[in-house]
C-alpha cells in the first residue's frame, strides 16, 4: 500500500473513530439531559420512574422501557392518578427546530399498552390552575400521537366505584400543536386528525343505571358504537325496596348508534356540541314503573324548557330512529304484576334537536308505529325551544283499534275491562307548560265497559251497568260518522310530559263518550 493510499485510509479510520466517539458522547449527553428532566424538572407532586432509557441521536429516537407516573395533590400529597406503559417511544425528534426556531419537533410518540387509573374523588388541585402554573418557553408540534391497546379507568367514592371503564383502545391523534396561548384554553392544545377504535365501553350513568358498549370506533367527527345497553343494575323488586320516590326501571338495548359531523369546543368559555345527525338502529326499550311507590312530587319541566335550559349549546340536526320497539308496563295495583301498552315497528324522525335555533325555527318530532298488536299510530309534534310558555302542538292519527287489546294495560291497573272496535280516531293537541286543548274526532261502534270487582278478574254487574249508562255506545248509526268534542285540562307539573298528553287526550273523550 503506497503512502497516499495510507494516509487517506488513516484519516477516513480516525474521522470514523471520531464520529462514533461523538454519536456516543451526544446519546450519552442526551441520554443524561432527558434523565435530569425527568428527574429535575417535572414538578414535585408528580412522581415518576422507568426500568430503562435508552437514546439513539442519530434519528433522534428516545425510548423508556416500563415508564410509570403518579399524580398526586400539591395540599395533601393523596394519590390519584396512575399511569403506566410498557413502552414509550419518542421518534423523530428535529435538533434544528430545538436549536434553532425554539420549537420542539416531534415526527412520532408512540405509547404501547398503557394503563390509566384516575380516583376522581382524591383530587383538590384542578387542571386549570396546573396549566395557569406552567410556563412554556417552547411551542411542541407532533407529526403523529399514538396510543396502542390501553385501558382507561376512572374511578369514584363509594363501594360501587367505577365510572367509567374501557378496554383495549387504541387511538391516533395527528398534527398536534401546543404553545403558550393554546395551553391557557380549555382544551390545552389543537390537532387535524383524530381516530380511534376499542373493545368496550363501560358507563355508570347515575346510582341506579349503567351503560355499556361493545366495539366503537371513531374517525374525526363520525362515531359508531355497537351493542348498546342502559339498564337498571336491580331487579324491579329490589328498585322499589331502594327507592324513596317513583322512578322508571330501564331496559333498553340498540344494535348500533352512529353520530355524524360531531364537532364541539369553546367559543367564549361556553362550551358547544354541533351533530348533524344521530342514527339509532333497531332500539328496543322496557320501560316498568311501580306506582306503588310514593310520587316523585318535583317539578318536571317540560322538553322545550330542558333544552333552553342547558349550560352549554346543543345543535343536533337530525336524529333518526329505526325499526324500534317500546314497552311501558305500571305496577298501580298490589296483588299483580301491572300492565303494559306496547309500539313496535316505530320509526321516528327528530329535526332540529336544539337550544341554538332561534325563532321561527321549531324542533319536529315525526313519529310511525304499531301501536299494541296491529293499529297504525302516525305522530307530528313539534314545539319552540326559545318559546318560554313552552307552547307545543301535537298531532296523531289512531288506526283501527279493538278496545279489547287495551284490557292488557286496564285490567290490571284500572280494574276495567273494555270491550267494542275503534275505527280511526284524529287528536290535535294544543298545549303549554299551564295547560292544553285538545280536539277529537273518533270513529267507535259496540263500546261497553265492565267494571270489575276486587279481585280484578269477576265484573261487578251493578258498577258496570251504571257506567254503560253515561258512556255512548256508538259514535253514531252510520259507519262513516265521527264524534268530535273539545276538552281541555290543565297540566300537574309534577307529572311527566307524557301525563299531560294522556289527561288532555282524556279531557276530550269524556266530552265525546259520556
């Protein structure tokens, strides 16, 4: 080998020598840099700890094997919040935006298997006061955020403690941008993309219902979620042993539930949620109430009043309901198990499901079902959110009807037994938070009603024969003719909305048939 040759291989040799010296000293350097961070610079109520650390500068790669962080209250030192991975990946990291533009340039934070622990009752320090206590001397942007296979818990006081629970989700947030402005918001920082996807889903709505969820995913604004249940946690017994008032025993089950263009955020500190439609399919709902138990004697708003009323604003274009089914069963006597009516078939279509809509705007309600076994029922309700009487107005068309299918729900509550055929009825309810006016028109040929003794089951011959008295037995000779009448009634505020329907439905039969 000649002397030129050996000069150039030495000095390739030793340049060579001198780079991997110094990628090892830079990795070392940043290695020690991210471990005084950790150590050093978070803040003392946040304790933290890994198994390993290791750094590749060359594609600005950090990787901590096992990290865990607990968060804990600045007053009292308790323990609330436990977070742990079985890795974090840092990847991608920009040195020339670090060194240069005073930003810090991630390509990509990977967690994988993560597990997330909150005890909602343990904290006193709020998130508003951490971030009004943080200062950012660096805008960080990150390309890609991705979490892979968590599971999320949020847990309260008491011996029924879970919240919220979920299994196995995964999600990836992308172009996300945090500077000093953008921290101080309520939502601490802003992305372009989001997605998401889990197993299940477990919500404890209040201390009675649950709701739970299988697979759900997410893609921006459009959800879907599969296998939804709101149930009831007791048996109907237990609920009326618990209960001081009266309240519904739920079950209710949707094959699947998609949410359209769903946006929401801040705009003036009031927090806003924009959908553009909600389709639930195939919902099926048992509703039981026992009325044995005392009435729940608060005032029950009606719907146009909860809508004005939120403390944030709610636009909902469309909610579509399909191929439905609806039970509704009272318990009113002690020795039965109470009675049900039923829809089934029902479809429904919502616009405008809103406190935003200003007037003339109106929510509409349109409503077809089977009503019992075979009578076609078609609704048009619609009502003014920002009207504050709470006018509305309500419209049903009743299809041919054997009074006799009603006894399933007037046998055992009312101790009644109807008998004759209905062949189409017309209402029209004009109503408000005070009161309401009812017209009708009904079509009725052979009607009698047996008044039943104590035992619900033998007819009491007297009462019944003095009642078939007053009650007409015919709209009229002719098979086309209809009785019309106008009743009115005034609303119990500490009945439903569905009370005030069904009394001003009453107020005008009783003009019509008695």
């Amino acid at each position: 080998m000649n002397k030129p040759v050996k000069i150039i291989s030495y000095t390739l040799l030793s340049l060579g020598i001198i780079a991997i010296i110094a990628l090892i000293s830079i990795n070392i350097v940043v290695k020690n840099k991210v471990e005084n961070f950790i150590k050093d610079d978070l803040p003392d109520h946040i304790e933290r700890s890994y198994d390993k650390i290791s750094v590749n500068t060359l594609d600005g790669t950090i990787l901590l094997k096992n990290p865990q962080i607990t968060v804990k209250n600045i007053e009292d030192g308790a323990k609330h919040t436990f977070v742990s991975a079985e890795t974090l990946v840092v990847s991608g990291i920009s040195y020339w935006e670090l060194l240069f533009n005073e930003k810090i340039h991630i390509r990509n934070i990977t967690l994988n298997e993560p597990s997330f622990k909150y005890y909602k009752d343990r904290v006193k320090s709020t998130k508003d006061t951490l971030q009004k206590k943080t200062k950012m001397e660096k805008s960080i942007l990150v390309d890609a955020f991705h979490v892979n296979n968590s599971n999320i818990a949020l847990y309260e006081k008491g011996n029924d403690s879970t919240k919220i629970y979920t299994e196995n989700l995964s999600f990836e947030i992308e172009d996300i941008h945090i500077n000093q402005e953008i921290f101080q918001r309520k939502i601490p920082f802003e992305y372009k993309e989001f997605r998401a996807t889990g197993d299940s889903l477990f919500v404890k709505a209040n201390s009675y219902d649950n709701l739970s969820v299988g697979p759900y995913s997410i893609k921006n604004g459009n959800l879907i979620f599969e296998d939804l249940k709101y149930y009831t946690k007791f048996s109907k017994t237990e609920l009326s042993h618990l209960l001081k008032v009266q309240r519904d025993h739920y079950d209710v089950s949707i094959n699947s539930l998609s949410i359209e263009d769903f946006n929401f955020g801040f705009r003036d500190s009031l927090f806003f949620s924009e959908i553009k439609m909600i389709t639930l399919n195939d919902p099926q709902a048992e509703i039981y109430r026992d009325k044995l138990v005392a009435d729940d004697l608060s005032i029950k708003p009606l719907y146009s009043k909860s809508l004005r009323e939120l403390d944030f604003d709610l636009t909902i274009d469309s909610v579509k309901i399909k191929n439905g089914a609806l039970k509704y069963e009272e318990k009113v006597q002690e020795e039965n198990s109470g009675g049900a009516i039923q829809f089934h078939d029902l479809n429904a279509d919502i616009s405008k499901l809103s406190n935003t809509y200003q007037e003339p705007e109106k929510t509409d309600i349109k409503i077809k079902a089977v009503f019992m076994d075979n009578t076609p029922i078609d609704i048009d309700w619609n009502f003014d959110v920002q009207n504050v009487q709470d006018q509305f107005l309500f419209k049903a068309t009743v299809g041919p009807l054997d009074a006799e299918k009603m006894n399933r729900f007037t046998q055992p509550n009312l101790k009644v037994r109807l008998q004759g055929h209905v062949s189409r009825t017309y209402f029209t309810i004009d109503g408000n938070h005070d009161s309401s006016t009812t017209d009708l028109k009904i079509n009725y040929s052979d009607f009698k009603v047996e008044v039943l003794q104590k035992d619900g089951k033998k007819k009491n011959k007297f009462l019944s024969a003095v009642v078939n008295i007053f009650v007409s037995k015919n709209s009229d000779k002719k098979d086309e003719h209809f009785k019309e009448g106008t009743g009115e009634a005034t609303r119990n505020k500490t009945k439903s909305v569905f009370n005030q329907l069904w009394i001003s439905i009453q107020s005008a039969l009783k003009k019509i048939m008695i």
